[in-house]
C-alpha cells in the first residue's frame, strides 16, 4: 500500500513467529548490558519513549550519530545484529527498494508512549541525497502513526500501525514528517505475551 510516492505501508507483514522472536531479541537488548534509556534531547525535554540504538548510537542532545552513548553512559552502542540487517535489506526489497542497514534505533513505548512530528536527517548527507530508506517494523500496541509532508506544517495523515506491521519511506518521501501520537494500550497480540509497543527503524548511515 503506497501512502505517497516512496511511502509503502505493508500490513502484518510479519508472520506471528517472526514477530514473537524478534519481541525475545528485543526484550534481551533493551534490558541487557548496554540497556535501553529514555533519552534528553536538545532544548532539555525528555523523550516519551525507552531507546536503544544498535550499529550507531544516536545523540539527542546533538542530533548527530556517534559510536559511543557520550549522553548517557560513554558505553558503546551494541552492534546490529546481522539478522536484523537481513530483516531490514528484505523488507525494503518488498517495498521495491534497496537498504543495507548498519544501524537501528529501538524504541520501546508504554502506554503514555508517544513521539512528536520530526523529520529522520541525522543520517549521512550521501544517503539521504540517495534517498536510502528508513525501514520501520512495528510490535505489540497499535500506534497511530503520523505521516506528514516535506515541511513540519503540510496535512498529517494518520495510520494505525499493528503488529508486524512494516512500513518504509525512502526516495521522494525519505525526508516527510512523522511522529506517533499514541499506543492503544492492551492491543499486542495474546501470544506475545507483551504490554506497550516496539518499535525498529533500520537506517543506513
Ligand atoms: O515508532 C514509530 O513508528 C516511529 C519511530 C520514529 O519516528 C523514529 O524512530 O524516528
């Protein structure tokens, strides 16, 4: 389902089984030697959301990628995991385009969850001019996720994202505003045995 030139939006893309092995992997990554955080971002506001970045890490107070958590703790970001790049590379494919991710951020939400409307841009000049795409997978809680346009005040189109739900925005719509305004809370399904919402968007640097 193209939402815009470069938006595709592959509901339940994942089988169940997929989609309980990577909440296990998520699960032991975010509660594991290098745990997930809830970042500060510049301006001093805290994000509504638990992260942890893989491959590289993110720094909110920079808006700039770097390899060790130098907002945080100084620990290095843990590699991503060549099951994920494959997952992310696959994904893409099935939305008709290309990534070789070396990074992922993992985003865990509770049922205050939300994230505000920005655009992903802190990835390397070359690959947003290429317009490599962000691949993003859904599980657990619903989101309504926010997809606007190419400038923060364009109409915003809401989509529920489900679980095992992917959703990709490379070429024309890499630079388009999203966000999430809420989790419905206790929509994960059953055999996942879950409460809140992950989320993992795969980003080549
Ligand atoms: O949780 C989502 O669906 C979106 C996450 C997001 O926008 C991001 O990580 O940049």
């Amino acid at each position: 389902m193209e939402l815009a030139p470069g938006a595709v939006h592959l509901p339940r893309y994942l089988t169940p089984d997929r989609q309980r092995s990577l909440v296990d992997e998520c699960r032991a990554l975010v509660d594991g030697p290098v745990p997930a955080y809830v970042p500060v971002v510049r301006g001093g506001g805290r994000m509504h959301v638990r992260m942890l970045c893989l491959g590289r890490h993110w720094n909110g107070r920079l808006y700039a990628y770097e390899p060790t958590r130098a907002d945080h703790d100084g620990l290095p970001a843990p590699p991503l995991p060549p099951a994920f790049r494959a997952l992310a590379g696959e994904i893409a494919g099935a939305a008709g385009m290309a990534l070789d991710a070396d990074l992922c951020i993992l985003n865990y939400y509770d049922a205050d969850g939300r994230m505000g409307l920005h655009q992903d841009k802190d990835e390397s000049a070359g690959s947003i001019a290429a317009g490599l795409p962000v691949v993003s997978v859904s599980l657990g809680d619903r989101a309504r996720f926010l997809f606007g346009g190419l400038k923060r005040r364009d109409p915003v189109e809401s989509v529920l994202l489900e679980s095992g739900d992917a959703f990709v925005f490379g070429g024309p719509a890499r630079l388009r505003y999203h966000g999430v305004s809420c989790i419905v809370p206790g929509t994960a399904p059953l055999e996942l045995q879950m409460t809140g919402r992950f989320n993992l968007t795969f980003r080549q640097y």
